[in-house]
C-alpha cells in the first residue's frame, strides 16, 4: 500500500479536536463542528473513492514485517525491571517464577498469533501434532521473538508426555546473574511462560519451567522442559491410529 | 603491557570489585583488609589531586563541551586528578567515569630496553581502550542484572569470567 494513500486522523483524540482542525485531511467528523463536518462534497467523496483510511496508521505495515529490531540494551534494561517489580512482590522464589512465566503466557499467546499471520495465510496451516507445533515453537516462534532457532528440541526417554527445548544463551538471561541464595531460580521462567502459552493457545496443554544445565562454553544454558498434560497425549495416539 | 590487577571503586571510594592476574608469577596477594585500604587511599589521593588540576581543563576539548563547567571541575569526572603513576616496577592507571566509579589497572611497567619512537605513548593508549572495555563489560554484565544493587561489592561470575578474559 503505498504511503500516499492513508488518511491520517486529523489528531490522536476526538477530544482535542478544535475548530481549526477540520480540514487539515479534508476528511473526518469533527465534533466541535458538528454534522457539516461530515459532509460529503466532491473532494471528500473523491478523497473515500480513491484512498483508504486508517485510523491506526503503520499497523497494517509493521503487522507483516518480518525483521524489526529493538537493541539488546533496552531490552535487558527492562527485562531487569520486570525482574526487580516482579520479585517485590513475590513472596519466595517460586512465587517469583510464577508471576515472570505469568507475565510471559500472556505475550506467547498473542505472539503465536502474530507468527501465523506473518506466516502468511496460504502456506501457514494449523499444527495438529506435538512434533509439529514444537518444531514451529523451536524454530519460527524463537526465530520471531528472539532472531536464532533454539539450539536443540529433545523428547525426554524415560517420560512418555516431556519434551524439551535447549537454549544455550537465552536472550532475555544473557546478564543476569542469579546470587547462591536464590537457589534454582532461573530469570527464563518468562521464556517458558512464553512457551506455555503459544502451546496452551494451541490447544496442547501442557507446563513449561525452565531449568539451568550449564555445559562446557555455556554457562547460562538453559533446558526449557515441556510436561504436556494427558488429555493431548491420548488425543495424540488418537490421530495417529486413524 | 601485561595487566596485573584491577581495582573498582564506588564513588563513596569503597572497594566493589578486585581481582589480579593469576597468570603473572609477580602478583602477590593481599589481604581483604590492606586492599580496602589501598582502594580508599587511591581515592583519597584522586581527590586531592583533581583540586591541584581544575584550572587545567580544556575547555576546547569537544569531548566534554556538552557537559556543564560545573561538573568539569568537581572531583567526579575523568578530565581531572590522579590519571597514571609510572613507576620502575609498574604503572598505575586510573579512569574516573562520569558517574564517579573509579577504574584502577596496576600494569607493567613501560619496558626501557628497546624503547621505539612514540613509545612511551601506546602504553597510556592501551591503557585507555582497556578502560572502554572494562567499562562496557561492567554497563553489560554488572548494570544490567536485577540482582545487583548499586554501590554494593559485584559477586558475579559472568562477570568474573568476563573480566579474566580481558586482562589475562
């Protein structure tokens, strides 16, 4: 869609309108003009022939751009305010990775959304198959949210209903440390929360933590463990009997 | 130039982070106490020196034009004060930010044998960009961590590792 064609609001808010501001775009109902404003003469009945209006300009553009960039910095900055607000008001540190994978569920259920619209309508399709959504979580989802595919995507070998997910730097823990007395908390429960809700939106219930195994050369290395729930392991032995 | 321990100060003056060079066979260490002490002396020194030095400032530097004469010339900046002692057995370098946190670098000495033209000037160019690494890793590493309160000893590994990459 090209530029010229969007009909910017004539200011952010109804209620700021004055007077004056009627025929900046020579289009729009101003109501401190009342219903002349509205009128249709032959510049604006030309004006709604030929263009498109848009009362939220740039969302319709950015909604399909697939890389946009915000700096690390701002990013860990503000991840490490969620941290701190969300630690004040928790009362121990399971309750802190509670509300950092509350917080986190909320973006990953309107994230897979996103990341289908980007997909496109015609080659995106529903994920019926835990294999399946998790390869779409492994690697469309992560690449979206965090511009890599995650390092490894694992079934557990003594559990029928776990798998795992293996970031080796998640992005939002790069600097954060976590002192000894905080035991086995890990910042990533957000990613997890993340994770939790792109797969409960989806329709696969299930409960992600995250967990550090640091290796060799990576210390923050992080096993974002998936425990689905039984209802989508017999739907899931279901669709492959028939 | 081989680095042989660093020190970071709060602005208060006190002693947030200290690690040596384990690699370099001259490095002895202190106790907790006596680097306490030398941190607290440094400071004290940088304090007085810098109300030896503020007629000096530049004020042409188009460094610091942006920023207020007022802050220029109070004990809290970099343009002023203690900046390097050189010394036969090791060089001592010192990088004040503007917010008051206080680098220190213990080096070796600036080799006499075989000394080039422009020598004497790379050591403190070093020097100089090691501090904007050090800086870099501290704003990275130690601001950024929700855990970490300001003006408070840095106990992070990352941190740590970090660090020990840099000046080993």
């Amino acid at each position: 869609m090209p530029e010229d064609n969007i009909i910017l609001p004539v200011s952010a808010s109804m209620s700021k309108m004055t007077i004056q501001d009627s025929n900046k775009s020579q289009f729009g109902y101003n109501p401190s003009i009342g219903a002349s404003s509205n009128e249709i003469t032959p510049t604006t009945s030309s004006i709604l022939l030929n263009k498109t209006v848009s009362l939220n300009p740039g969302v319709s553009k950015s909604i399909n751009k697939k890389a946009f960039e915000v700096s690390l910095s701002s990013l860990s900055f503000l991840f490490c305010e969620i941290v701190n607000w969300s630690h004040k008001k928790s009362k121990g540190i399971q309750d802190l990775e509670n509300r950092l994978n509350g917080l986190g569920y909320q973006i990953g259920q309107k994230f897979l959304e996103l990341s289908k619209t980007r997909e496109g309508l015609k080659y995106s399709k529903r994920e019926i198959k835990i294999v399946e959504i998790l390869q779409f979580i492994h690697s469309t989802l992560w690449k979206g949210l965090f511009g890599k595919i995650a390092n490894e995507l694992e079934k557990s070998q003594d559990v029928n209903n776990e798998y795992m997910i293996i970031d080796n730097c998640p992005l939002v823990s790069k600097f954060v440390n976590v002192p000894k007395d905080y035991g086995d908390l890990n910042c990533a429960a957000f990613i997890a929360g993340i994770i939790e809700g792109a797969l409960d939106s989806a329709g696969f219930f299930a409960d992600v933590t995250a967990h550090t195994m640091p290796k060799e050369g990576s210390p923050l290395r992080t096993v974002f463990l998936i425990k689905f729930d039984d209802s989508v392991i017999s739907k899931e032995e279901q669709t492959v009997q028939s | 130039m081989a680095v042989y321990s660093l020190y970071i100060l709060n602005k208060a003056g006190g002693l947030i982070y200290q690690s040596d060079n384990d690699r370099h066979p001259g490095v002895n260490k202190l106790t907790a106490n006596d680097y306490l002490v030398l941190a607290g002396t440094l400071h004290g020194v940088h304090a007085i020196t810098s109300r030896f030095t503020t007629s000096m400032i530049h004020s042409h530097d188009p460094n610091t034009t942006n920023i207020p004469a007022s802050r220029l010339s109070g004990p809290n900046t970099n343009k002023s004060g203690l900046q390097s002692i050189e010394t036969d057995h090791f060089n001592l370098y010192v990088f004040q930010t503007l917010t008051g946190i206080k680098f220190i670098v213990v080096t070796s000495p600036i080799p006499t044998t075989n000394l080039g033209r422009g020598e004497l000037n790379v050591q403190l160019e070093l020097a100089n960009q090691l501090f904007k690494d050090l800086y870099v890793l501290y704003s990275d590493y130690v601001m950024k961590d929700p855990f970490y309160s300001i003006d408070m000893p840095i106990k992070n590994p990352h941190f740590d590792s970090k660090i020990k990459q840099l000046i080993n």
